[in-house]
C-alpha cells in the first residue's frame, strides 16, 4: 500500500466513503487500523467518521496533530485514517511522524476553500504523498464533473465550510466562476443601495 493516499476534491465528492472503504478493507485484513476526525466537526453528531452515502467507520476526534501522534504512540496503528484532515491544525506534522515510525497513511480532505484557494496543510501533504485521487462531485448546475465548493449568497463567510450543508454546493469550473461573478454583481449593487440609502 502506497502512503500516503490523498482522496481530495470538493463536497460530496465520495472523498470519505473512499477513505471508509480503504479502512474497511485493512480492517478485514487483520491490520491495526486507527481513524481521526476533527473534534470541531460536529456535523453528524457523533465520533464516527460519516459518508453522505451512510458508510460510517469509528474514529478518535483530536483537536491537533499532537493528539493523533499521542494516541498512535500508545496504539501503534499500522494504517491510519485521517477525515477532513484540512481542518486538523498540525495534521501535516502528524502525518510526517507516522510516515517516520512506518504506519500507512490515508487520508480524505478538501483541497480548496469556497473561494478556490487550496489549503495550504494540503499542499504540503500533496507534496509528499504517493498517491493522490481526484474526487469530483456532479455540478449542481450543469451536471458535469465538480471540482469546486461553491459558497451560496446566503452563507457565512466562513472559511471552514463546517456543518453548513444547506449553505454549499459542488460546482464545476465554469459554473463556480459564473457563481461567483454573480455575487461580486449582487454585492456592487447593494453597497451601491446603502450607499444611496445613507444620501
Ligand atoms: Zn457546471
């Protein structure tokens, strides 16, 4: 096994369910398996690393990389999974360490933000990795393949996108920039608005 893997994309790109499945199958083959999320990650209200599709697989949730090393240190996993890794602070250290004491890593993340600009955790593990797989998801607009995550009007502008299904969608490029023109419109228009409102 190659390590480590990357599954990255947009949402509901089946970037977990790949990762559940690769657990599923070291799991099934006697190896020591361990999984992490993110703690902040309250989305589906459990410890369990959950997929869309309903596939789910049990997980430690950590509030850093320190903590994931911590409890590989007492455990000594031979796979370890990582879910939404570029939520993780220090995860890329983590994932360093675990490659240094020989364990196999795979891990699921985005790889951009919803205004395109890759997170910069993810760009160094893509340096390192041995394999990395693409994940789009079908553009809400047009059906074709989706790299990006589309941010709604409506959303916060958070950067990290958590538990806020309702405020996203998966678009492709063409669709994303359409969408994303089309706010820098609507926004002109309503600083134009209270501009004329203060006169
Ligand atoms: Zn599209």
């Amino acid at each position: 096994m190659r390590s480590p893997i990357v599954y990255c994309g947009p949402m509901w790109g089946g970037k977990t369910e790949a990762l559940i499945s690769r657990l599923v199958r070291a799991k099934l083959q006697d190896i020591p398996v361990l999984a992490f999320n993110p703690r902040r990650n309250q989305r589906y209200g459990t410890t369990d690393i959950k997929a869309h599709s309903g596939a789910h697989f049990p997980a430690i949730s950590v509030e850093s990389g320190e903590e994931i090393l911590q409890v590989c240190k007492e455990r000594d996993p031979a796979v370890v999974g990582i879910d939404e890794f570029f939520m993780i602070p220090d995860a890329m250290a983590a994932v360093s360490a675990l490659l240094d004491r020989r364990a196999k890593v795979v891990v699921a993340t985005l790889d951009m933000d919803s205004e395109a600009k890759v997170w910069s955790s993810v760009t160094d593990l893509m340096g390192i990795a041995e394999e990395i797989i693409k994940c789009p998801a079908v553009c809400a607009s047009c059906k074709g393949d989706a790299y990006y995550t589309f941010r709604k009007g409506m959303a916060p502008s958070s950067r990290l996108l958590v538990g806020t299904d309702d405020f996203y969608e998966p678009r492709c490029r063409s669709c994303f920039e359409a969408g994303q023109e089309a706010k820098r419109v609507q926004d002109g228009e309503e600083g134009l608005f209270s501009q004329q409102a203060r006169r």
